[in-house]
C-alpha cells in the first residue's frame, strides 16, 4: 500500500523555519516508529503570491485535494498589506479551507503546566485549563454573498452577508459533539440569538441534533459576548465550545491568549471523510507569520509540531503516537527548554528554532 | 429656563432596584449642587411587554427622542426568551439606539485601584487600566438588510447582513477622534480588513478622517482577533479603540472583564446634537439584568450611578460635577464599601444595594 501522503505549505514568515522542525519529526516517525509519509512541498499565500501571481496556484490546491493531509505554516506580512483584496495572501488560506471544504475548525487551547506563568491570567484561572473550540470554518460571513464596496447614491457602503444553512449549522454541531464525547461530554454552543436571525437559526439546529442524536452530551447556549466574558473570567468551566466562522475568529484567539503562549498552540481544520476513509484535512498553528522574528531563528516550532501530532491522531488514526509526540513536546518543556517567545523576566538563554525541534526529537 | 429632562427606563431584573439608588444621586445634586433635572419614569423590555405587547411602546419612543437624556437599567430575561424576535425585550433597547441615531457608544474599560484583585489577569496587567471602547451603536449586523430566516431549496437558511457607508464609518472615527483628543490622543481601529471587505472601507474611511482632520492624533489599525488578544495580553497598551456594532459588543465585554469588576461599569450612547446644543444621549450600566439575583437588593448600583456620571459630563455640561460623583465612588470603595459582587474570599458582610446607594450620597 502507497505510504499516506502529507502537502507542506510553509507560506510566509516563520512558517518556512517552523517546518523545518516538522520535517526532522516526520522523518523521525518514519525512521523509528515505521510512520512513512510521501511528503511534498509547495508555496501559499505571499510566498505563492511573488512567484506566481497569486496566493494559490491551481495546481497547489489539486494537490491538496488529493494528498491525505496539508500541513500549513503561516501567510500574511506587511509586505503584501497593500495588495489587492482578491490576491491578498489570506485569499489562498480561506480558498483551501473553502474547496477543501473543511467545516470543523477544532482549536485547542491548553495551558501547559510548565507555563503557566505566562498568562496573563492568574495561574489558578488557567492552570490546567484544556478546552476546544468547534469554529466553523466555510461559512457565515467570510464567504456569504452579496460582498464587496458599492456606489450607494453619492457615497460607498462595504457590505458582507452572513450566511447559514441548516445542514452547515448541523454538521458543524455534530463535529462538536463528536468531540465533546471523546472529551468531557459538554458543549456550549455561542452565537447572538438576540440579534441575529442567523443566531437564531444556529441555536434551533444546534439544539435539535443535541436532542435527536446526542441527547448525552451536556448542551448549553451562551451569546458570544458573554462567552468572550466567561473565557476571560473562568475558562475552566468550558469543554467543548461551538460556534460560528466569524465568532470562532475572535473567540478562539481570546481563549489562545489565556494559555499565555500561541506559540504552542496547534489546529485542525476537518472536512468529509475521503474515499479512503481519511477525512480532508489541513493542520496549522494558530500563530501567524511573525514577519518581524522571521529568518532568525527565533520562532517556536512547537505550535506546528502540534499540528502534525493532531494529524497523527485525526488523519492516520495514530492516537498513541500522536500522545507520545506531545509528550516529547511536555517533557521538553519541563526539563526547561525555552524559544525565545517562553522566556521569562528572569532571563537566560533561549533556544534557537532548530535547538527546540532536535530537543523534541531527542525527547522521542 | 427649564430644568434639563431625564427619561429613566429602569427595564427588567436589577434595573428597577439599581433605578432606585441613581436617583437618590439625582436628588442629591439637585438640593445641594442646584442641578435640577425633571424625571420622568417609563417602560422597556420586558417590563414593557408585559404590560403593553411591545418592548418599547410608541410613547415611550416620542419621550426618548425629546428629553435631554435617558437612563436606563437593564432588558432581558428567562421570561421572555421564547419570544417572537421582533418583541423580545432586546428589541426595545436596538430601537431606542437606532430611532434616537445614536452613533457612539462609550464603554470605559477602568480598573479601579481598590478592585485590582477581583480580576481574573494578574495585577500588573490592569492596574491602572483605563481604556474606552467606542462602538458604532447603529448600523452593521445589528441592523443591515436583508435580514431574517428564509426557505432556500429543501432547507432554511439564516441570514444577516453587515453594512456599512462611509459616512457611517465617518462619524463613528471622529467620535473616537475627539475623545481621544481629551485623553492620552491614541486610536486603536479594529476590523476583519483581511476577509472582509466593509473592513476594508472601515479602515480606509477611518484613516481618510485622520489624515484630513486628526493627524494630531496616534492612528493604529489592528484585526479583531489580534485585538481580542491583546486586550488579553496587555490591554494598557491601547488609549481609545474604535470599532464597530459587532466586534465592538464582544470586545467591550471582553474589556469589561479584565476589570474583574462588572457592576462598576458605565457606558454613554451619543448621537448629533439637539437643537438646544445636547447630544442625543442614552445611558446605561454595561452588565445585564441579572435575573439570578433581582429583588433581592444584592445589586450593585455603582455602573449605573457612575452612567449617571456620564451623563453629567456628556448631556449636560457638568463635567466637574461628574468627577466629584466618581470620586464619591472611590473613596467608598477605598472605604472598604462592597456590594456582594465586589466581596473577596476573606468574606466579610456585603452592604446591599440601596446602603451602597447611601454610602455614596454620605460621601457626597
Ligand atoms: C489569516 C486569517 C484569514 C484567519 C482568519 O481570519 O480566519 C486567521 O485569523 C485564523 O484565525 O485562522
Ligand atoms: C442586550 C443586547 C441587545 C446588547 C447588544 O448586543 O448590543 C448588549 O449585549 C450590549 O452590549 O449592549
């Protein structure tokens, strides 16, 4: 049988040096562990933008049609601030997320213990803290027609529409729910119900697949802008949030930024299962590209190392190998090995980029 | 000349308890600083539903758009969360802001010295912490058509749309312009500018006012997201931030929350001037109505006296006035004065709302 087969898109920034570090694992489970992976390589967002005129190439998004899993670095850089809205490098993010049509957006964030120090929350409010957010991801008002800037009398109005349908709102709940099983058995669903008919659609069918399928699992409905007040006040109390495309933006990196350290926090993107059973799948940090470290050598590699970990377990069905790369990455951790990002007042020597990804293949 | 007229609309839950305390303060004013104001009382919300099928009777709009400025406490609650939409008790307060044009809503984000522990971050993260969000009150998803949830082949669809014309944008950045010319001269302006385009014509508009008006005036432009981080990170970074309906309600609670302190939060919506050369204005308390605790004069009335406050400075002129209000609510509060939401672990007996009512009339 042909070996599972990873797309590299580094992209932009540190994305380039980041996965270095994930090429030295890969290869490791490959060596040690019988894990081959046919992998390849290819360009997104600035990078696919200088080289060929646009932030993804045809043939770069066939290919992540056919491989069974991306993994993405970074896009985006002051560099290409000025372009034009429909080549701009987010473009190729958001159209691999839309033809891949990876719905679930599952974001993990979790303060590990060696770090929680690094929040700015008091250490008892996220020490330990481990929630996931179900963000929808091809829908709602990144992608919902009319958009655009138009002439409206004698002046321009910017107008985007948000957007859901029943069976978008209903396979992003089941996804939540699907999670929250293999978890803590909560979810708690956030939207504006109050003013929004959208939100009000998502409450209804949220509801509902709780009630006709998932009547186990814990469900409760929260609006969005007490849901960004609760994470702030007392994330612990959370399992399983779901919520929309645009909500799950925002909310997801108020909740990274509790665990004190985005450069440690990993994502999968999850759409339909493939006919060999595997479902699509993109994985990325949820850090962006840095531009001001990148090329130094500073960046942490561990948000990306993660990513590949959830691969493991979400598209190669690898649970354990996936625990035993996290807990590399833990003990690393513990025994102090510091980016620069993770150093704190009291100083010292951070490691370079490559010196944290060989000390995680060393944990291995 | 008449006395400047005050509507107060106390609403649900704690509104009518917390009502009750900001008058005593009016009173207060008017026997001992010659500041008399004609109050008058009415319905919203539920409140107004119950009694009249709608939560914001007809007379009710009239009296709003003639008086000098309106208090209001609170809408919502369990009662009516099965409500048709269009008479939820949200609904009355959305039509006072959008039939009054209120345009700006001020929201302090402030860490009060005596209260810095009651927060989730670390001390040194809010201490001091002093930031205002101005948020476009009246236009965007809260209010943009087409609206609503419709048919679409075999299933439903919910749809809202997000709107927005230049002059729109136009009044709502100088808003923030002006005020941040009254404080530390620096604007924070947050949008999805990467993935949508009314971000895009926010960001341009914002920064066309700046550079023809405001170039005295610090101009940065950040994504939402990033903002919800930061304001998690390190929120004193920021002196004014300017967004709009949406982003601006979850990043304000967000806001509010670093303060640990939700009961001691006001918040101002302005529109243009009146002929007698008053904003348009709406008052209210940042946190909700509280139905958990109503009745039950547990209630801190601090936000919705330091609105009070507000209206002093804004509607009215007094902006001395206001500051000897505020600091009658330090000094209590340094005095040891705690409401029950304001009690730490040591304990201790909480005063009730009307003795907090009291301690601040004696500190007067
Ligand atoms: C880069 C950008 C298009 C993207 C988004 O807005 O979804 C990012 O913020 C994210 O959360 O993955
Ligand atoms: C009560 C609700 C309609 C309102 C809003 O969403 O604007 C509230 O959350 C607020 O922020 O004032």
């Amino acid at each position: 049988m042909a070996n599972p087969s990873i797309l590299i898109l580094p992209g932009d920034g540190i994305g380039a040096e980041v996965m270095v570090e994930v090429r030295k694992i890969i290869d490791w489970f490959g060596a040690n562990r019988g894990l081959e992976f046919d992998v390849s390589e290819d360009l997104v967002g600035g990078a696919a933008y200088d080289k060929h005129g646009t932030p993804l190439h045809d043939d770069t998004m066939a290919k992540a049609q056919e491989v069974d899993a991306v993994l993405l670095g970074a896009v985006g850089g002051p560099k290409y601030d000025n372009l034009d809205f429909s080549v701009k490098p987010e473009r190729g993010l958001l159209r691999l997320r839309k033809e891949m049509d990876l719905f679930a957006n599952l974001r993990p964030a979790q303060c590990f213990d060696a770090l929680a120090d690094f929040s700015s929350l008091k250490k008892d409010v996220v020490a330990g803290l481990d929630i996931v957010i179900v963000r929808e991801l091809t829908s709602g008002v990144y992608f919902g027609e009319p958009r655009g800037i138009f002439e409206e009398g004698n002046e321009r109005v910017g107008i985007n529409t948000q957007r859901y349908t029943e069976s978008e709102i209903d396979r992003a709940a089941r996804a939540a729910f699907e999670l929250a099983r293999k978890r803590n058995n909560k979810v708690c669903s956030m939207e504006k119900a109050n003013v929004m008919e959208s939100g009000i659609l998502w409450r209804e069918v949220v509801q509902k697949v709780h009630d006709e399928d998932y009547p186990d699992v814990e469900l409760s409905h929260m609006y969005a802008d007490n849901g960004a007040m609760q994470l702030v006040r007392a994330p612990k109390q959370f399992d399983v949030i779901l919520t929309d495309n645009l909500f799950g933006d925002i909310l997801s990196d108020c909740a990274a930024m509790l665990t004190g350290s985005l450069g440690m926090l990993p994502s999968a993107s999850l759409g339909a299962p493939m006919a060999n059973g595997r479902p699509k799948a993109l994985y990325e940090p949820v850090h962006g590209s840095a531009p001001d470290i990148a090329g130094q050598g500073k960046a942490n590699p561990i948000a990306c190392i993660l990513s590949f970990a959830m691969a493991l377990r979400y598209s190669f069905d690898q649970g354990d190998e996936a625990t035993r790369l996290e807990e590399a990455v833990e003990k690393v951790l513990a025994d102090g090995a510091r980016t620069a990002d993770l150093m704190g007042p009291e100083g010292g020597v951070p490691l370079s980029t490559s010196e944290m990804g060989d000390a995680i293949v060393a944990a291995l």
